[in-house]
C-alpha cells in the first residue's frame, strides 16, 4: 500500500520526499518484524506511525536509522538511498528521540549535550545547546545531574538532544510513554512548534488522541501497513457516514419517517429513542430528516453526524487482524 | 576511512566525566595499583643490605608492570556493555559517530587514566625505595634499562589489555562477566612480566623488541578486529 499524497518538497532537494520506503521488511530468523512496507512522508509533515506492541513501530525507526539492515527492500532519506555505505550521511541528517531517555545520569543535561554536539559535529556548539535548552525550558536546569531529574524532564532533555543538530528529520519513538498529562501536554507543544519551522517528524505512538491532534497523516502497522492517510480520510474509508437522530420520545413509525428520504440509505435504532441514518450525502440527507421529523411531530433533541475517531479506525482494523488470525 | 578526532574526544571526555562520578571504577581503578605497590614496598623495606647481590640478578621493578596489563582491562570491561546496561548505547550508535570512532574514545579513554595511574604509582615507589630502603638495596633495585622498560611497556601492554577487555565488553550481557573474563583474559600478560621479573625468562634486548613488537602488532590488530566484531544490530536487539 502507498500514499502520494504528500506534500511537496521544498527547493534545493532534487524534488525527493524527506522519507520514503519502498517494500521493506526486516525478519529476525523466522520472524517478521514489518514486511513489505511501503509510505512516502513529505517535507514538514508530522506522520504518524501506530500500531500494537510487536508491530514493529520501533524496529522501522532502527531500520530507518540506519542501526538494523533491512531484510529487503529500500528506503531513502531525503533522497539518500538507505544503505551500509551511507550510514554516516544519513545519521548526519536525522536525529532520533528513543522510546527511553538514554540519557548518561551521572554528567549533567550540559555535559550530555555537549557530548552529543560533538558527535554531531554541530558549530559553535555553546550556542546550539543554549537553544536546544530553550526550546525545551530547562535553561535553568542545565547543570543538574539527569539522574536528579524526573521522567518527564529527562524526555525533554533527551527533545534537546535530538534538536542539536538542527535535523531534517526527526523520529520520535513514544515520546510521550509513561509520562503524566502535563508532560505529554509540553512534549505535545514542542511537536507543533518543530512542526510549525519545517522539521519533518516521524511519530510512533500508542496514543490515539496524540496521533489525531499532531499527525498529518497516520499510518497503522500491524506487521504490515493496514492502511494510511489523513485521520479524517481514514474514518470515511472505514467507516460510512451517518445521522445520528436523538428525540425526546421514541418515534411510532421510524420507518415511516426515514424510508425515502433524499440521501438517506438506511437506517437503525440505536436507543429508545436514538436513530441512526447512513447517509450518502449530509448536506441533503440533514434538511431532508428534519423536515420529516417536524412533519411527523417528533420533538427533535438533535441531529448530527456520528464522529467516529482514530481509535474506531485503529480498533477496526485491528478487529479484522485479529479475526483474520483466528479465521 | 577517515575518522574524526572531534566525534572521538567527545567519546573521550565523556568517559572521563563517567568516572569521576563513578565511584566503582575510581575504585577498580585504585585497588589494583595499590596491592602492586603495597606488596614490593613491604618486602623491598624488610630487605637486608646483603639481598643487594641477589636483587642484582632480579628486575622486581618489572613486576609492578602487572598494572598496567590489568587494571585497563578491568576499566575497558565496562566500555560497551556498560553502555547498554544503562541504555545509552542506542542514542549514541544514532548519531554520525563510526564504530572506529567510538571504540577509539573508549580506548583512549581507559587507556590515558590507566597509564597516569601505572606511572605514578612507579614514581611512588622509587621515591619509596631512595628514601626508606637500605641504600645498597636501593641502587640494585633501580636501574636504567629497567626504568626505561617500565616506562615503554607500560602503553604497550595497556593497550592490548584494553582492547581485549572492549573485545569481551562488546560480547558479554552483562558488566560483571565482562570484568571478570577480561581479567582473567589479561592475566597471561602478567604473568609474562612477572616471569620476566623474576628472572625465569632472562631479559634480553632481543626479548625485549620482540615483545614490543608484537604488543604493537596486538594492539593494532585488536583495534581492527574489534571494529569488525562490533555489530550494531546485535547490540541493539540485545540491549534491554
């Protein structure tokens, strides 16, 4: 499966994607980590990268990484094809933020920053890192030990770390995983304005609401790549539209009312006095209802279209993985 | 392949900075050192003026080249596995740095401590023997050529020291098997110095280039061989 619907990349670039895999697969002796996957992700997009444990989220950022070979297939990261002799390059113009810190506990947030600026070769690396502090807040805490810091501070410390390079393209492996609502919420922010200056992001998150507010597109893993796309796209590839019609009384003749009206495909109960109309076409099947109902005497609560989430996506299809499996 | 000295001093001053916080290596670091000092100075003091012949036949000076062909190793030990332990192995192996690179910091940086350590505790214990032992004693013991074996073969065997102790640190799971085997794998060399103290193998010029040279040659080829073991993968699937 692919999408080429991605935005377009910004001049001097040859005109390539910040990432795109091309049929990857990665296996561990028998078993298959992801298989043949397939994506393309643009210039400044925050994608986003879901799936259950074992889907094999964390293994494509390693791969993509450059520290674990692809089993088959290829990637390239800003045009640079995704092989050994290219590790260096590539690393040069990535940065990765792991699921956990790895931060060295005993130096302090400066010393660790420090070594990583060095490693990234960054210039004037006192600058860098006064910035890369800033952009996570903790200036004030550059000279504490990260041992002496809380989860949520050694993630932004290890934010920091990732951003001294000033990467083209970010992966963040569960940023968030573990952390309390306020530190998701800064983490969050730091997302949307890395997002807002141009960085491309790569995302893998378990947290469905995280991927429906930063993501652009998602994709979900399961093994291999079950579907991608805009959330929004995703809910009306797997889901129909629908009316959700709520009265003050059940209705005498439900069918009476909703049978034949423009747009309207069908219908069920789903309460006392709930209904719910899959409708070809909203603009036309929303007047129509209520018209209806008005006619029939109905004391109308509400009418509105049924919102299903990216969680009702990602359950789905997950259901039918599952199903599949036993079948 | 080029390799690049910054990428290599990071790794370099990184360790270093380890160390001073880490109160266990200072430790690993010390012990040794002091049990290789202790113990000469005791027997050296205890001498009468008429062991000077015998010690005349000896170069118990070289004996105390059993620090540096061990406590590297037990320093290096910690070098990679120590690494994953702690879960920074991952965020480094991300960034440009080649493996070269990487085990180069780490050697330099078990190797420049080690060495300040072997030369000072030599220092001490000639300002020991000038002052306190029996003169005769003192001139016998100390002697050119020796000092300046002691003084060569130190980096030489502390570098093979450490780069067999990386070579056990990039293969073992765990930093206490790694310490332990790397000791153990460092003891041969050792024993080379203290059969050479006590006259068993006589020492020769001869001897004496042959050795260095082919501690030149291990320690070269166990920086090559080293790099071609260290396989990112496996140490990233097997980090916990």
């Amino acid at each position: 499966m692919s999408d080429r619907g991605v935005r377009p990349s910004p001049a001097g670039n040859s005109g390539a994607p910040a990432l795109s895999v091309e049929h990857l697969s990665k296996r561990f002796g028998d078993r298959i980590a992801f298989e043949d996957v397939c994506f393309e992700v643009g210039h400044g997009e925050v994608f986003g990268f879901l799936g259950p444990n074992g889907a094999g989220k964390t293994t494509m950022v390693r791969t993509l990484g450059t520290l674990l070979s692809p089993s088959a297939g290829t990637a390239f990261i800003g045009g640079t094809p995704l092989t050994p002799d290219n590790g260096v390059e590539i690393r040069r113009r990535i940065a990765i933020m792991p699921e956990s810190p790895g931060l060295y506990l005993r130096l302090t947030v400066a010393e660790n920053l420090e070594c990583f600026a060095d490693l990234y070769e960054v210039p004037d690396p006192t600058d860098r890192i006064g910035r890369a502090l800033r952009a996570v807040n903790l200036v004030g805490r550059a000279h504490d030990a990260c041992g002496s810091l809380s989860k949520g501070l050694r993630q932004r410390v290890a934010l920091a770390r990732a951003l001294l390079s000033d990467p083209e393209l970010l992966f963040l492996d569960e940023p968030t995983a573990g952390l309390d609502p306020v530190a998701t919420r800064d983490v969050h922010e730091l997302v949307t304005t890395l997002s807002r200056s141009g960085v491309t992001i790569f995302l893998t998150t378990h947290r469905l609401d995280e991927a429906e507010r930063l993501c652009d597109r998602v994709a979900i893993l399961n093994t291999t790549l079950r579907t991608i796309g805009r959330p929004a796209q995703l809910r009306e590839r797997l889901f129909a539209t629908t009316l959700t019609v709520r009265t003050l009384a059940a209705l005498p003749d439900p069918g009476g009312v909703f049978a034949g009206l423009p747009a309207v495909e069908g219908w069920h109960q789903d309460g006392p006095a709930t209904y719910v109309l899959a409708v070809s076409e909203q603009a036309v099947a929303a007047p129509a209802a209520t018209r209806a109902l008005v006619a029939a005497g109905a004391e109308v609560l509400s009418i509105g279209e049924s919102h299903h989430s990216l969680e009702d996506v990602y359950l789905e299809l997950i259901d039918q993985d599952q199903e599949a499996g036993q079948g | 392949m080029r390799v690049h000295s910054r990428r290599i001093r990071a790794m370099f001053r990184k360790e270093l900075r380890e160390y001073r916080h880490n109160g266990f290596i200072i430790w690993t670091m010390a012990i040794f050192p002091l049990i290789f000092l202790i113990q000469p100075l005791v027997v050296v003091f205890a001498l009468p003026t008429s062991a000077s012949a015998q010690l005349g036949h000896e170069h118990l000076l070289l004996y105390m080249l059993g620090i540096p062909a061990i406590v590297p190793a037990a320093v290096a030990a910690y070098a990679v596995v120590g690494e994953r332990q702690q879960g920074t192995l991952e965020p480094v192996l991300t960034t440009p740095i080649r493996r070269q690179e990487f085990l180069l910091g780490k050697a330099l940086a078990a190797l420049v401590p080690s060495v300040a350590i072997a030369y000072a505790v030599y220092a001490v214990f000639l300002g020991c023997v000038e002052l306190f032992a029996q003169p005769t004693v003192a001139s016998a013991l100390l002697r050119g050529p020796d000092l300046l074996a002691q003084l060569l073969f130190t980096p030489l065997l502390a570098g093979w020291s450490i780069w067999i102790g990386i070579a056990i640190s990039t293969r073992a799971g765990d930093f206490r098997v790694a310490q332990q085997l790397s000791i153990l794998a460092s003891l041969p060399t050792a024993v080379v110095a203290a059969l050479v103290a006590f006259n068993v193998l006589y020492p020769t010029l001869g001897l004496a280039l042959g050795l260095a040279a082919a501690l030149l040659l291990g320690n070269g080829l166990g920086w090559r061989i080293t790099a071609a073991t260290f396989d990112r993968e496996r140490l990233i699937i097997s980090t916990k």
